[in-house]
C-alpha cells in the first residue's frame, strides 16, 4: 500500500474525530496563521491538504474565495458539512493531490498549509507545486509538527509518531524546511515556532489505537532514557503516559523570481 493510500484509509475513518478535535479547531497557531495572512479580502486562496476545514473556515470571511482541497473524499466532505453549517459561502471543494495539484500556473494569492505535510511523501514535489499555483509574489503559509535538529530526538519522535499513524512519513526540521523553500523560490518573512502538548488517550484515539498498540507506545515513551523523557516533557502517572510536548512551526513566505520579488 502507498502511501497516500494510507492517508485516504487513516482518515476516511476519523474524518469525524477530526472536525471536533480540540488541537485542530481552536489551536492557538490558527489565530496567529490568520494574523499572518494579512488578508485585503479580495484574494483567491487555496487551503492544500485542508483536513476537516478549520483553516479554509477560518480565512473564508476575510478573502474573495477559498478553495479547500484535501486527497481523502471522507474528509473533504466533512470539511464541507462543517463549513456549511458556519454559513461560509464562497468556500469551493476539490478532490486533489497536494504533490500533484489539479490547478493552472499562477492561479492563487494565498496557499495555506495546516498539519498536513508530516503526511507527505514526495515534500519538495509538495513545496515546488505551491511555488507553481501562486501567483507573483503571492505567500504560502506554513504550520505543522517538526522534529528537533538532534538526529537522536528526530528519529525518535518521527518513530513514535509512525507507531501511532501509518500514514505519517516525516515530521522535518526547521532547518530542512527552510533549505527547501528557499531552494524552491520562497523568501521566508515570518516564522514561529510554539511547543504542542499532546494529551496521549485522546492523542491515541484520533487514529482508532487498539489497547495493545496504546501499550506499545505507552511502554516506549515511559522506557525512554532521560534525554528524551526531559525534551519532549514525557508526563506519567502509574506507569501510564499523560501527555508528552511537541513542537511546531508557523512561517509565512513570499514567491519570488530569481531577481526578487
């Protein structure tokens, strides 16, 4: 099985799960991704990969239009349902691929990417295919989990994560994202970078964990030595796994040509 494959069957099933959860709908990284927008109401944007729609939900109201796409057909009709039921109505839904987007050249002002590309596998067909529907200096903002620069923490937490979603293929380091934008045309203007707990049941059951793959992840984290317990602020209670911290990282950059902006 490939893995958008995964992906489709991962979240065909919490399709659901996902328009309620709380880390989703009211993260405090969406407030800041709209500050960042720094919208005029009169754009076009595409919200690529757009989950169950908290983003394109978001943005609709200060823009012209949203296009929200997203590979999984579940989800992207949980995306319309949810949005609908806000009364947004200059929000469009397209079936596509993040790495192969079914849009002409130049064709947004704004792309929006929100806790998706840990899922991607080909990440800089994703990032060259952003480059491409963007207009002239229009802006792709950025958020999703990152691995530590510390090669030890990154295959760490990148092993974890895997355990508990077979359709995750790599969370990157700031560092690595910031060589493929640029690399790829982009000139990053803004960037934070917050720390995400994750509160592990509800963490394990937005992927339908069975009780004993919870315990195999609950019996890494609490064997886990000391450096790594003291990163990623492993919490336990009786031998069980409260919560652990993430990271995360929030950018906002520019298409350029080769001369500038």
């Amino acid at each position: 099985m490939n893995n958008k494959q995964k992906i489709k069957n991962q979240f065909g099933q919490s399709a659901e799960y996902y328009v309620n959860s709380e880390i989703h709908r009211h993260g405090g990284d969406l407030d800041t991704l709209m500050d960042m927008a720094a919208t005029k109401g009169t754009e076009s944007v595409l919200d690529a990969a757009t989950g169950s729609g908290h983003t394109a939900n978001a943005i609709s109201p200060l823009v012209h239009k949203v296009t929200a796409m997203d590979l999984t057909p579940e989800m992207l009709r949980s995306a319309e349902k949810f949005i609908k039921e806000n009364a947004r109505s200059n929000v469009e839904f397209v079936e596509g691929d993040a790495e192969r987007m079914p849009f002409q050249e130049e064709s947004f002002d704004i792309v929006t990417c929100r806790i998706a590309p840990h899922h991607f596998s080909n990440i800089e067909d994703f990032v060259q295919e952003v480059y491409r529907v963007l207009k002239p200096g229009g802006r792709f903002l950025l958020d999703d989990n990152v691995a530590p620069e510390d090669d030890e923490l990154d295959h760490f937490y990148n092993k974890v994560e895997r355990m508990r979603d077979y359709s995750h293929f790599r969370a990157w380091k700031k560092t690595e994202w910031l060589r493929m934008l640029e690399l790829n045309g982009f000139d990053i203007q803004e960037l934070h970078r917050f720390d995400k707990r994750f509160e592990f049941e509800d963490w394990c059951d937005r992927m339908h964990l069975s009780v004993a793959e919870k315990n195999n992840l609950n019996h890494l984290l609490t064997d886990a030595a000391e450096k790594i317990k003291q990163k990623f602020q492993i919490q336990s209670e009786n031998d069980r796994i409260k919560s652990f911290q993430g990271e995360a990282l929030l950018l906002s950059c520019v298409k350029c040509n080769r001369e500038g902006i």
